[in-house]
C-alpha cells in the first residue's frame, strides 16, 4: 500500500513538473511573437527572418522602427521674442485665448497648397533654446489616409486667440519705408498723411493694425505708388463692409 501510495505521489510531482514545463514553453513561444505598442508603419527590416535574435541583449540588432502615422505629430518653433509677446498680450487681456483652452494649427504643404483636416497644439515648451532663439511646440494632426509623412517640410498656422476690436487694413495698404512700417491716410481736408503703424499678425489677407491707426480713419488701400505725402488725394470710397468685432490669429 505505501509503495502504491510513493508511486502515485511521484507521478503527481511528474505530472506538475510537466505542466510548469509546458507552460515555460508556452511562454517562450509567446516571445516568438513581436507586437507593436502602437499603430503605425515599418521601416526597412535590419534583422532577416529566421535569424536568433536574444532578448535582452544590448548588443543585438534593431528589429526595424515603427512610426505613428494617425495621427501624426507635427513640431515647429517660433521666435522667443513672439513668446514674450504672446505673454505680455494675454495678461494685458489684448488677446483672449480660446474657452476650451485649446489652440488650432493649420498645415501647409511646401507648395502652399493646405492640408484639409486642422489639428490642435498640444505642448509647447517651457524653456527657450539659447542656440536658436525659438520655443519649441507641436501639433497633433488626423492623418487617416497618411498625405503627411516624418520628416517632411510643412509650414503651420496657429489658430485661436483673439483679439477683441481688432484694426484691420489689407496687406496691400501697408508699405515700408527708410523709417519702417506705414500707411497712407486721409485727413478731413483729404490729404494723404504717411503714418508709421506697428502690425501684428495678417488674418485672412488683412494685417492686423497695433498701433498708429484709429478707429474711424481713411486708409489708402490702391494706388499707393502715385500717392505723395502731404498732397491732396481725389478718393474713392471703397464699398462699405461691417468690420468684425474680433481678428483672430
């Protein structure tokens, strides 16, 4: 009986040191199996199929790199001096950022046609590369029939803020001189008057006016080239439009 009893008990331990076996095995064949973590495409392949490859080895060869296409991430920079402006205008409340907290960005392909589908900036960069000069930031993008790929050239447009009241003339109004920017306007006894401006962003083929404008006054919009300052100008009404409440940029 205690010989039929050792037996059984060594058969059992058998049986469990199999099973752990198997599972050992199982586990190792798992790892045959290389899922990515994200969806994406496949560059060239650096190892050939039916090579050993050890894991954990520092020293093995990079199976290939997977990169994320939708959506895609697309990163710029901009001037530490537009920062600070940016800075200075959202806590003076001249600008007002979006209720959601989010700010748009629109692509750009190097020929200056535009990506159809926007995507939103989702980080910008605490501190100021001293190299460049530039803040760094990045857009998230849907990218779902993969026209963006990595390392392409794309310029952007961020979108969102606004500016309440906002002066606005057509890009073609404003000019540059030996003393800066400026503008042609009409005084009550219509001469033109050159005025030095400061512009901020364009919106919409329209600059947007920071300072040296008033609400109200006559701006030169054609003809700039036959214009002589402080000479009587013969005007010609342009037809009148509601001027929005707001520009954004």
């Amino acid at each position: 009986m205690d010989n039929a009893i050792s037996s059984f008990e060594q058969s059992k331990a058998n049986i469990e040191a199999a099973q752990a076996e198997v599972q050992s095995r199982q586990i190792d064949l798992d790892y045959t199996t290389v899922k990515a973590p994200i969806t994406g495409i496949t560059s060239k392949e650096s190892v050939s199929e039916g090579s050993l490859i050890v894991a954990g080895d520092p020293s093995a060869s990079l199976l290939t790199q997977i990169t994320q296409l939708a959506p895609i991430f697309v990163n710029f920079a901009y001037p530490d001096a537009e920062a600070e402006r940016l800075r200075r205008e959202l806590s003076e409340g001249s600008l007002v950022p979006p209720s959601s907290g989010k700010l748009s960005v629109e692509v750009y392909f190097g020929d200056g046609s535009a990506y159809p589908t926007a995507g939103e900036v989702d980080f910008t960069d605490s501190l100021i590369d001293r190299g460049t000069g530039t803040v760094s930031a990045r857009g998230v993008v849907p990218n779902p029939e993969q026209k963006l790929l990595p390392g392409q050239f794309v310029r952007v447009q961020v979108m969102g803020l606004t500016r309440p009241n906002a002066i606005t003339v057509p890009e073609r109004a404003v000019a540059q001189g030996p003393r800066g920017t400026f503008v042609y306007v009409v005084d009550e006894q219509s001469v033109a008057r050159m005025r030095q401006v400061t512009t901020g962003d364009t919106v919409g083929g329209r600059w947007v006016i920071l300072a040296g404008v008033s609400d109200g006054e006559r701006v030169i919009v054609d003809g700039l080239a036959k214009v002589r300052p402080d000479s009587p100008v013969q005007v010609e009404e342009a037809k009148a439009v509601t001027p929005a409440s707001t520009a954004q940029e």
